[in-house]
C-alpha cells in the first residue's frame, strides 16, 4: 500500500492471512467468536446481462484464473508485486496457496469485486499428512472425553458433520470472498465410504455458502480423487470423478489432457440425463485446466497458451477455461538482465492483449505433442482476450464506475495532481487497483468524429505513467500521431477516443467527470462523450455539458475537469454495452506537416444523477477520529479510527400551503456516495495552542491492506523524522469518495496526540 517509510509492522497487513490446519481454524474461530465482518473489503457487485457483449447467448465459456505464486501472500508494501489487470475477461478468480485454508487477501478480493469478478479461497490436503485433516472435515472435531454411538450397528457408516461448512461458509463471510476451490490430492482410503461422504460434505459446504454468503457462492472441485479413493487426475469429466461434481458449482480439470479431451468431455456430459436435476449442470461449468507454465499442457503453456485453448474452445463449443498459474509472466523473468516493471507490464499485456504493435510478430514456442497425439496446426500467435469475451464492470447505477488507471503498484501517491509521497522502491496494493483503461490496450481504436473522411486516421499508442497522476499513483497517456493531410478541412480534424466499456441502463441519467490535460505543439481542444456500443442501435445518448466544481479553477499540475450529462432516450430489456471516451480535435498552422500530441488521462468515473433536481444529494463527511496507543505506550505509534456520516447540506426553507399539500418538503438522494480509501496525514506541534493547518502535514499512508473498515495503524516506521523530537502530533484523516472526490478538509477530521 502507498505508506511511508520501509519494514513496517506486521499490525499493518490482514488479520490471520491463511491456516495451516483444520485445529489452526477452530482455534481462531474459538477466540474470533462473532467476529466482525471486514467492512473495508468491497462487496460483490455481479455484472448485469448487457446487450452488446459478444457472447454466445448465455452458453459460452468463461474463464477462471488460478494465481499460485510462490506460494502466495507474496505482495510486498514496499516494492512492485505481481498483479493482475485483465478482469474484464474474467469470471471467477481463485487465490491458491498450500496452506490448509488460503484466505484472498484483502485487496486482491476488492479489485476483483470492483470489476464484477467472483474471488475464492482454497481448501488443500496434499501429502500424507493431510489425511488426518481430510478425515476430521468429514466428522468435525472430536471431543477429548470419552464418546461414542449409543448402540452399534453393522450398518454404520462414516457420518458427515456440517461444522467445517458452516465454519468455512463464516469464515468467507466474514473476509468478504466468494467460495473456495476444493482441492484433495491425497488418497481416500476409506474407499467409496469415504468419496461418497466428500460428496455430501461438499453438498453441505454450497447449501452453507449459499445461505451465508449468497446465491452467487461458488465451490469448484479440482479433478483429483476419484470415486474408490485412489489419487488418479482424469484430465476430463467421467463416470469415476462425476459424483463429485455434481454436488459442486464447477469441475476444474487437471491439465494434463490429450487434444481430443475437451471434446469428449462436452460429450460426456451432454449424454448424461439430467431431467431429475434442480440445478442441471451446463458446459460452461466445466473448467478445463491449461498451465502456463506449460507442464504437460497442450501448446507448451507460456506464448503457447492459445493451441490448448483453441481445443477447449470456449466461444463456441462452450467449455470453460482454468488458467493456472498465470504470474508465470513475472516469475520466469524477474531474474533476468535487464528485466523491470515496465518489462514485464509490455510482456504481460502481449501474452494477455496482443503486441502494441499492428504488425509486430509475436514468436510462439516451439512444441510437440505427445507421442500417440495426432499434430494439429494451430496458426499464428493468438492472445488470451481474444477466446472470452470483453465485460464492462458493474452498472456504474449498482457501482460507482471509477479509475484512476492503477495497475495496483506505483512508485508516488498523488493527491489532487500534487505529489505527497515518492518512494525508490515502489509499492503494492491491490486495493488500489481500478480498471487500465479495456478499450485502450494493447493500443486505441481511434475513429473520426462526426463522420467519416477520406484522409488517413491518426494512429495513436496507450501506456501507463507512474509519473504523473491526479489520484494515485499512475494515469493513462495516450500519444496520438497525426499524418500530413491535403484535404482542404483538415486544419481542423476530430477523433472519437474510446477508453472504458460500461454497462448503462437505457432512460437512466448519469454523470461522468474526466479529469485530464494534453501537450503538443497544436491547438487541441478535449471533450468528454459517450457513445453505444451496440450494433444497429439507431439512438444517440442525449448529453448535456455540466459546469464542472473545479471548473474555471487552475488545478495543480496543469489538470482540469470535463463533466457532462448523460441519458439514452430508448426503453430496453437489457444494459447496453457503451464506450466511455474523449472527443478530441486538433488545430494545425500546416494540415500537410505531420503532428504529435499527448493526452493524460487522470481519472474517470461515472455515477448515477439523483431522479430529479429536487432530490437533496447527500455528501459523505469524516465526523470524528480517535487514536488508541499502543500499550506500553512508545511514542506516537498506536491504532487510528475514525467515524464517517453523511451531511444533507445547507437547511432549505420549508414552503408547504397547506396541510393537504402532495409535494414533500425534501426528497432524500437514496444513491449514497461512499469511500474507496483514507489519506492519513500528521503534522508535528508543540501541543500548547500552536496553529497548525492540514496543508502543512505530511502523508503517512493509506489504508485498505488490511480490509477494516475506518483504520489505520499508526507504525512508526511511516512517521517522518521531524516527529522523534515532537512534544504532540495532530493526525489528519482525508475520505476519497467512490466517485473519484477527495473531501474538502472542512468535511475531514484531526485527533491530537501527545507524547506520553
């Protein structure tokens, strides 16, 4: 997370982050009795059906990502970490581990749900140690005193307790994911008693998933045992490990398959009579695991990751995808010359987008199947995104759209275009990751505006700067190259510049704010505009440009804001998939000389507009903050709270003429904006009624690691050096609202501390 200083405290980071047993488990649950749920990890938001997504009906495949790396919890403070950025490809993702019980962390959980994407756990038993622990899943934990049936009988068979569902089911509650990958590589041996005990375990985990998380809950079970207990991967869907899918949400296959076995397990269960099912099991049920690695994967895994999912084929034969192991982009070449951040990030993107490059070629593996395997040809290079299809986030009306384009890690923090924080060695917080930008990469679809001409597009190119940004630590520059053109209008030409797919609701008004700023040798004049991304949709969005609050203000860094209105006047069934972006037009002295431009992008969000001008808008506040020391008390180091609340704003004059009067006197906003994290400041004082002002403090950090709501440790690692010989500080908690708006300090709070 952006925090000052380096080897910072363990209080910093999640509660608890993973279990290594099943008694490990009981004993936090025994003292975590009623814990309270982590209210600073952002809720599940699902995406809606939107018209325009290019999916195959409701039948195609979808794509789940495993991220095992290193062992995971591998996410530093204080350094560039391994991140993902591809959500809008993604369905489900799952945080793996060999642990016992993997907890997502916090911020990885958040970044997943601000784009719609279901995050699980891991329950793992492997090696022979495990076997115990896999027993004790079945029957719960024993009590030490002496116990038993009270009358034998011949037909007893192994029972099946619900404490570790409901335990489990709690415990995702209570972090705030979405279910749990069931992984059992160990044999059964208590043969078919035993797999058919897991099945109903199994059963009882969902049914407990379900009912305390909620009907978007998911157990996906990975193709290990089969039904006689013996360890033995299929690599597909069969009689032998079908009984444990069943009562699962999803089959993860391992990927160690033949070419024709995609094919023959979509055959196998569209055989299958489910007439007496409730829930009837689809293809896109079904996971078929490819390693990136490449460790007997079909296609050799790595840039040869398309030849394995061309046979899984998930837009039309409508299998899903498992990728495992997918940081193999960073973990195969961090240790080489050379190698950085914006290496990998090119490398990564290439992998999952496609080469910036129109026509660059990108070399594939080389590979050969498996003896017995027959060769198939496969073509040129094929990146990920282009087998699932592209979401938006969430309904900015369910969830407020916002981006400051981080891809999670930085090397500044950025507060309204002032830079508060500059680190040599970089940061990580998932928490902090907001969508890149899904229709900039792996490079703009530049289109004329109003219209079409006869003279050449600009071409233009997207990367991230970790330089400048106006929240955060990064923004977006996209660079546009003009060519020289004879037409006689083209001393002025306009572009359309999409940026970010979203999922509106036609007839509903909303609100979007850019914030931005442009270099060049040219005249260029930006706009905000929005446009539907449906094929044959005939109706335009009706926009309205909106005086901006920042509007007619110089705003630090040379930024400034575009806000407008916006509303498509048309009833439909569905969202309709749209394209937020910038209208751009260029003056030039000489239309015939070739010319180059930049546009920063700093931050773009969307929100729903009240139902009318006459609701009253509600405005979130910081109310009050108190700080609890550490105990024994060792300078200023401590836990920092604060509460938030609401503010209506200036009382109206109440005009009613008549007790029968059907106008209401005010009519409350009901769509309540609230935080996506804290600033925390602290200045130093003399503590006897010296002035002090929040412009003069100093950034500490920002939470959001750790997932509570409203907190922040205070280690003494993030306090700068003028506060060792302060007599008092006063600490400064700053709301940055989900809408992308950094609070006035007058709607913040302070608590003093003195030395003790």
């Amino acid at each position: 997370m952006p925090i000052r200083g380096i080897n910072h405290s363990s209080f910093v980071s999640d509660e608890t982050p993973y279990f290594k047993s099943l008694a490990d488990l009981d004993e936090w649950c025994a003292k975590s009795l009623g814990a309270k749920k982590l209210r600073g990890v952002l809720p599940y938001t699902p995406r809606n059906a939107t018209e325009g997504v290019n999916v195959q009906g409701d039948s195609g495949g979808k794509l789940l990502v495993c991220h095992d790396y290193k062992g995971g919890y591998t996410e530093s403070l204080t350094a560039p970490s391994y991140t993902f950025n591809f959500w809008a490809h993604c369905d489900t993702f799952v945080y793996f581990a060999h642990h016992r019980v993997t907890i997502p962390p916090s911020g990885w959980i958040t970044a997943a749900h601000r784009h719609g994407v279901k995050m699980l756990g891991t329950l793992i038993f492997e090696h022979a140690e495990s076997e115990a622990d896999c027993l004790r899943l079945l029957v719960g934990p024993l009590p030490k005193s002496p116990s038993g049936p009270a009358r034998s009988s011949p037909n007893m068979t192994l029972p099946v307790s619900p404490h570790y569902a409901r335990v489990l089911a709690d415990l995702a509650y209570q972090r705030g994911f979405d279910g749990y990958l069931l992984n059992i590589e160990i044999p059964l041996r208590g043969g078919v008693e035993q797999t058919r005990a897991v099945t109903l375990w199994i059963a009882l985990l969902e049914r407990e998933l379900k009912r305390t998380v909620g009907e978007h809950a998911h157990v996906i079970w990975y193709d290990s045992v089969i039904v006689d207990g013996r360890l033995a991967w299929q690599d597909r869907l069969n009689s032998i490990n079908l009984p444990f899918f069943l009562p699962s949400t999803a089959f993860f296959s391992n990927y160690t398959w033949r070419s024709h076995y995609p094919n023959a397990t979509a055959q196998y269960l569209l055989s299958l009579d489910q007439s007496l099912s409730s829930r009837p099991k689809q293809l896109q049920d079904l996971f078929i695991g490819v390693d990136v690695w490449g460790r007997g994967s079909h296609g050799g895994g790595g840039f040869g990751l398309y030849k394995a999912i061309s046979h899984i084929d998930p837009k039309f034969l409508g299998l899903s995808v498992a990728l495992f192991g997918h940081a193999w982009t960073w973990e195969s070449e961090q240790d080489k010359p050379g190698w950085s951040w914006k290496s990998w990030w090119d490398y990564e993107r290439k992998l999952w987008l496609g080469p910036a490059k129109k026509d660059e070629v990108v070399p594939v593996p080389d590979w050969s199947p498996r003896e017995g395997e027959p060769a198939c040809e496969h073509g040129a290079f094929v990146p990920i995104a282009e087998f699932f299809p592209r979401h938006p986030p969430p309904n900015p009306a369910d969830l407020p759209f916002f981006t400051s384009f981080s891809p999670g890690v930085g090397w500044a923090w950025f507060v309204r275009g002032t830079r508060v924080l500059q680190t040599d060695h970089g940061w990580t917080d998932l928490d902090k990751t907001t969508s890149i930008g899904d229709l900039v990469f792996p490079r703009p679809a530049l289109a004329w505006e109003g219209g079409d001409r006869e003279d050449a597009l600009p071409e233009a190119t997207s990367e991230l700067s970790m330089d400048d940004a106006w929240l955060g630590g990064s923004s977006l520059v996209v660079s546009v190259a003009a060519p020289g053109s004879e037409a006689e209008d083209a001393f002025f030409r306009c572009v359309w510049l999409p940026i970010q797919s979203l999922s509106i609701t036609p007839g509903k008004s909303y609100r979007m704010s850019v914030v931005l700023k442009t270099s060049g040798p040219v005249d260029i004049d930006v706009g905000a505009s929005i446009k539907a991304l449906v094929p044959g949709l005939s109706a335009e969005f009706e926009i309205s440009h909106v005086s901006a609050p920042s509007e007619g203000a110089a705003l630090p860094g040379g930024w400034s804001e575009v806000t407008l209105d916006f509303k498509l006047p048309i009833q439909r069934d569905l969202d309709l998939l749209s394209a937020a972006g910038l209208v751009v037009g260029f003056a030039c002295e000489d239309p015939t000389e070739p010319v180059e431009f930049t546009i920063h992008v700093g931050a773009l969000s969307v929100y729903p507009n009240p139902s009318s001008h006459e609701h009253t808008v509600v405005e979130p506040k910081v109310i009050w903050a108190d700080v609890v020391r550490d105990a024994p008390a060792s300078g200023f180091t401590g836990v920092l709270t604060w509460g938030t609340g609401m503010s209506l704003g200036p009382v109206p004059t109440i005009s009613l003429t008549s007790p029968e009067d059907t106008r209401p006197c005010w009519v409350l906003d009901d769509a309540i904006p609230g935080f996506l994290y804290f600033n925390i400041y602290v200045a130093s004082h003399t503590g006897q009624g010296s002035a002090v002002v929040p412009e003069q403090a100093t950034f500490i950090g920002t939470t959001g690691l750790d997932g509570r709501e409203n907190r922040f440790y205070i280690d003494p690692a993030c306090l700068p050096p003028e506060v060792s010989s302060a007599q008092a500080v006063r600490l400064y908690v700053q709301g940055v609202t989900d809408r992308g708006r950094v609070l006035e300090w007058e709607d913040c709070a302070f608590i003093d501390m003195r030395r003790s």
